[in-house]
C-alpha cells in the first residue's frame, strides 16, 4: 500500500505516520525529517535548506524529489508514507514518475482536515524525544512519565525551530497557496479520502485504518 498523508502544518501526518510504521509492514517517507536530518548533518542540502525552513517557506521541489528517490529505493518491498510531500503540482507530477519508474501505484490521498486556528496551538505546545523522535505536545499529549519518553526512556526533548506562531502562519499560507491547489490532481484519479483530524489521535488513526484496510 502507498499513501500520501496531506495536511496543513500541524495536521497530525508525523503522529500518524509513526503509528502506521509501528503496525505495518511501511515506511514513513517525510520530506521534513529528510530536510532536518540534512540540517543537523551539515550537508549542502541542508545548508541551503536551514533558512528556508526558518522562514516557513517551501524548499525547491528538485531537492525534495531528490530525496524522496533516494528514500524510496531503500522502501523496496514495503508499503510508502509520504508524509509533508508532495506540496506543490510539480511534486505531484515528479512523484508519479518515481512510482510509475518502480512499479509502484498511489492506492490513497488521505486528506487531514482540521481547523486552522487549532493548529497554531498543536505545532506550538509540539516538542519531541531527541532520541527516537517520538511526538508529544504539553497539553493534548505529555509524557506518561514526567519527562521521560514513553518509547524509548529518554530524558531529552527539543523543539523544532520553525515552530513560533509568526512561522506558523507562514507556512499555513504556503500550505493554501501551493498545496491545496493540487488536490484536484488527485480528485481527478479517484483517490482522495478525506479524514477529520479534530479528533483524537486514536479516532484519527481507526478513520485511516479503515481506509487502508478497505
Ligand atoms: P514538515 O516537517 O513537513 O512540517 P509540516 O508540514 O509543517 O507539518 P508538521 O510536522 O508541522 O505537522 P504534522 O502534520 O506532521 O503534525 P504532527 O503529527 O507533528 O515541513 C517543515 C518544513 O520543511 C516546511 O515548512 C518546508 O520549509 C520544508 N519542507 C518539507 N517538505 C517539503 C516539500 N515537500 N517541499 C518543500 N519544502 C518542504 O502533530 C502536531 C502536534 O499536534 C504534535 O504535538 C502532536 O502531538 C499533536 N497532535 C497530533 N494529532 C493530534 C490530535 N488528533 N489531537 C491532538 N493533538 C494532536
Ligand atoms: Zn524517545
């Protein structure tokens, strides 16, 4: 099975994601992680990158494909998650090609609607494990355990640096302008499902299950 899990910032793509990989057999796929990844590494990528990112604006689709193709290749023979790609039509259109090239097809769009002025609060109060990356927020989804990562035990948490209100908004704005518009692209080919993603997490996730599992 492949998907694309589309949704403005703050939507719940990453909290879904992770739970998709925890119980099947596939790979989460995030042009976000990627592009972070790059950052802390140092790599020309994420130097051109970094300030982009800060600024809430989308990074050039030809880096995002690139490393999309790159990821894919090591997904051989599991199911794909694109998570935060593809955003713009011409992402849309490089994706097609790297399925069609791989034998691969699109079986779900699943579109997260949620309320925009919710969202400003949930990528606010976000903050994750340094160690395994998994996501908590302080209100809606704190540790078990006072600061103490339910998946691993680490005791370390960061937040992300584009996640101040101001960057929000931005990206809020990116996400109307450039990656709604391609939802008719998917219209188009029978493949969009759409999934309220006010709820839960868990309700969230069953609604998704569903969809999968047909
Ligand atoms: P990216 O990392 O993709 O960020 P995003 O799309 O802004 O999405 P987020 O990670 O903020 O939100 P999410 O939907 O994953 O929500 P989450 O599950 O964490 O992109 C960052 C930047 O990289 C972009 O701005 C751009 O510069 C660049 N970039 C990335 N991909 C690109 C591309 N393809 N092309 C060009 N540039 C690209 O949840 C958020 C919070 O809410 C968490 O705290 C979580 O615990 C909580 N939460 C989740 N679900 C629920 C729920 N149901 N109820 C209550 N709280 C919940
Ligand atoms: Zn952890």
């Amino acid at each position: 099975t492949n998907i694309i899990l589309l949704g403005p910032p703050g939507a719940g793509k990453g909290t879904q994601a992770h739970r998709l990989v925890e119980t099947r057999d596939m790979v989460q796929l995030s042009t976000g992680d990627m592009l972070r990844a790059a950052i802390n590494a140092g790599s020309p990528v994420g130097q051109q990158a970094k300030a982009v990112m800060e600024r809430g604006e989308l990074v050039s689709d030809a880096i995002v494909s690139a490393l999309i193709g790159e990821h894919l290749d090591d997904a051989k023979g599991k199911g794909a998650i694109f998570d935060g790609y593809p955003r713009t039509q011409h992402q849309a259109e490089a994706l097609e090609m790297l399925l069609a090239d791989r034998g691969r097809t699109l079986d779900h769009v699943i579109e997260l609607k949620v309320d925009e002025d919710a969202l400003v609060d949930r990528i606010c109060g976000r903050f994750s494990c340094a160690k395994c990356g998994a996501l908590y927020h302080e209100t809606a989804k704190p540790t078990a355990k006072d600061g103490v990562c339910d998946v691993c035990g680490s005791t370390e948490f960061k937040k992300r640096p584009d996640d101040n209100e101001e960057t929000v908004r931005k990206r809020m704005a990116e996400y109307r302008a450039k990656t709604a518009p391609i939802l008719p692209f998917y219209e188009a080919q029978g493949v969009v499902r759409e999934v309220d993603g006010m709820g839960s997490v868990e309700e969230v996730a069953a609604a998704i299950d569903a969809i999968i599992d047909g």
